[in-house]
C-alpha cells in the first residue's frame, strides 16, 4: 500500500511538473522500487541476493515482514544462531529461535545466509574457559556437526568463523586460536563441510573497508587454507561504516576478491553512519564492478532496530518508509 502510494505520488507530482522539471531518475527508481525490489534488481545483473538481518522478534513485526519480502531475498540470523544462543551448556541445545527464523525462509521462499559458527563473542563461558586442545576441537566440532547439520540443505551460506583478526592483520587472541594456533580455522571449516557439504563457508570480519593490514592478514590466511582446494568458499567483509567512510570499499573488495580459490565475497552486514546516499551508492557500485561480490545483506531493515541506532544507518526510518539512502540503492540497481 505504501509502496504504491508513493509511487503514485511521484508520478503524481511528475505529471504536474514543466517536462524539463521532471526529475527523471529519481522517478524511474521510485516505479521500478513498486513493480520488483531491491534483491530482484541485483538478481536481474546476475547476482545472488540482497538480504537483511533479522530474526523472530524482527519479523514477527507484519510491517517489518511486508518490508522485508518485498525489497529482500535472504535472512541473516542477526542473533539466534550465535553459540550462546544454540548451545548454551555443553551438548544442551537451543534452538528454538534459529529454528523459526529458518521457517520463515523456507515458508516465504526466500534465502538464509547463516550466521555464525565460531567467534570469540557471545560465547559462552563453558566454551572460552576450557584449557585443553582435545576438549575445545570436540566441543567445535559437535557444536558445528549439531547447528550446521540441524540446517544443512536450507542455507545458502555460513559464517563459519566470524572475526578472527586485529586491526594489524595479526590473529586474534580467543581461546580458539590461544589453544589451537590456526588450526581451529582448518577444523571448523572442516566439520561445516561435512555437516552441510551444500552450504558455501564463509570466513567473515569488520574493517575490511580498505585495502588494509586487517585485510591483507585475513587474503594471506586464506591462501595458506586454500592453497590445495577450496576450503574457504567465501568472504564476508561486513561493511559497518561511518558517513563518509565508503572511499576504500571498491580495492578492499577487489582485495579480498583475489584470495586463493575463493569463489564468493559477500558485503554481509551493511549500515552506514547518517545512511548518506552518496556513500550507499559507493558501496553498491563496489560490489557491481566486481563479479565475485554475489551478495549485499544490509544490517536489519529499519533504523531503530539497528544496534547503531542513533547512527540511524539503515534504507528505511521507524516507520518502515524509504529514506534517500533506499533511492540511491535503487537507482544503481535499477
Ligand atoms: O546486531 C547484533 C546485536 O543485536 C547484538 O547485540 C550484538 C552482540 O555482539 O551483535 C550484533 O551483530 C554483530 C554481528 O553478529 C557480528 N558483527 C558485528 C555485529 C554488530 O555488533
């Protein structure tokens, strides 16, 4: 209803307007917004998807729903499938919130890119504080065997391990990598792949917005992983920016792009400080001039949903209604 009432009332406008007034552009980005939406433009330049986070508590929301069906091809769990939330005691298993999240892709047809298998964060204690080798590479891979295998054939992707690396491109310090060295990385992408061989794995990070160390440290692991195969399918490069901060993203793509054996990057959790059009358009476009980035997922769908909320980063305000940022998208989509 929306959406053709603000289509109507652009042609409305339009109609009215001297022919040299028409903002011509602006129009053919509003009409094409009403008859398809974001993720069916990207599809139709021969990409994969554009997604959003979400989870039950998002669109269980009709309006947010509504949003989401219309403009988005994919749900990224933006919480329910983090370790804390699927398996909060050793071999206890909660997944009730992951579960529902998977039904609303599979009942609407839409895709899932899951999110995420191993990260150092909402962890919980049982698993940072073990101490010996043989418990954490068995607690990883029946935590893996169990989530990724509850789900296998109804993702598209996975996050298999998320955030890895300091700003340097040195490894982070987790009880992971501290007890295991790298090795953790081998044996999670391992396991994902036996629990779910369909399913293409993901490495994922933030402030891969340049071509910076952090960048360049995670290329070099990946080539060292896949320097016999494809282990790694893809890369996730996050892409929470700051206004003004979109200037780097098209080498950092390229970067991450050329990483050994690698088949996919994905820009996997966008938003932007003050969601300005110019730097939306930016990012867009980075991901368009190359072939591998199949995929954007923006992260969540209205602004005060966002975990930066006051940022107000995201394509739609509070009342579900595009912001210029959502035009400009668009517009280079269209
Ligand atoms: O958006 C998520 C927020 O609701 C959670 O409170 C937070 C907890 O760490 O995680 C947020 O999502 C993060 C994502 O899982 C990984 N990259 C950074 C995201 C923003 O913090």
């Amino acid at each position: 209803m929306k959406s053709f009432f603000t289509a109507f009332v652009a042609i409305a406008t339009i109609v009215a307007l001297p022919l040299d007034a028409r903002p011509v552009a602006e129009t053919s980005a509003l009409s094409v917004r009403a008859a398809t939406g974001l993720d069916k433009l990207f599809k139709a330049k021969g990409r994969a998807f554009v997604g959003t986070a979400s989870d039950q508590g998002r669109f269980s929301n009709a309006q947010n729903s509504a949003v989401t069906l219309r403009e988005f091809g994919s749900v990224t769990p933006e919480n329910s499938m983090k370790w804390d939330a699927t398996e909060p005691n050793p071999g206890q298993f909660t997944l009730s919130g992951a579960d529902a999240l998977v039904n609303y892709a599979t009942t609407n047809g839409i895709l899932v890119r899951a999110h995420t298998l191993v990260w150092h964060s909402q962890l919980p204690t049982w698993v940072s504080s073990i101490t010996d080798k043989t418990v954490l590479t068995s607690a990883i891979q029946n935590h893996i065997a169990t989530v990724a295998g509850r789900y296998a054939g109804k993702v598209r992707s996975w996050d298999v391990v998320n955030e890895m690396f300091n700003e340097d491109g040195s490894v982070r310090s987790s009880v992971f990598s501290n007890l295991l060295g790298t090795s953790f990385v081998d044996l999670s992408f391992a396991a994902a792949r036996k629990a779910d061989p369909e399913a293409l794995l993901y490495i994922n990070d933030f402030n891969l917005d340049s071509a910076n160390a952090k960048a360049k440290g995670l290329v070099n692991l990946v080539n060292t992983v896949n320097a016999n195969g494809v282990v790694i399918d893809g890369i996730g490069t996050q892409t929470h920016l700051g206004a003004g901060g979109a200037g780097g993203v098209a080498a950092a793509i390229k970067l991450l792009a050329s990483a050994k054996n690698v088949k996919e990057v994905a820009i996997t959790e966008l938003d932007i400080g003050q969601a300005g059009a110019a730097d939306y358009t930016a990012v867009v476009n980075a991901c368009l001039a190359e072939t591998k980035c199949q995929s954007i997922t923006l992260w969540g769908v209205r602004d005060p949903d966002s975990w930066r909320a006051s940022e107000t980063p995201l394509l739609f305000d509070a009342n579900f209604a595009d912001k210029a940022a959502y035009t400009a998208v668009a517009k280079v989509l269209a």
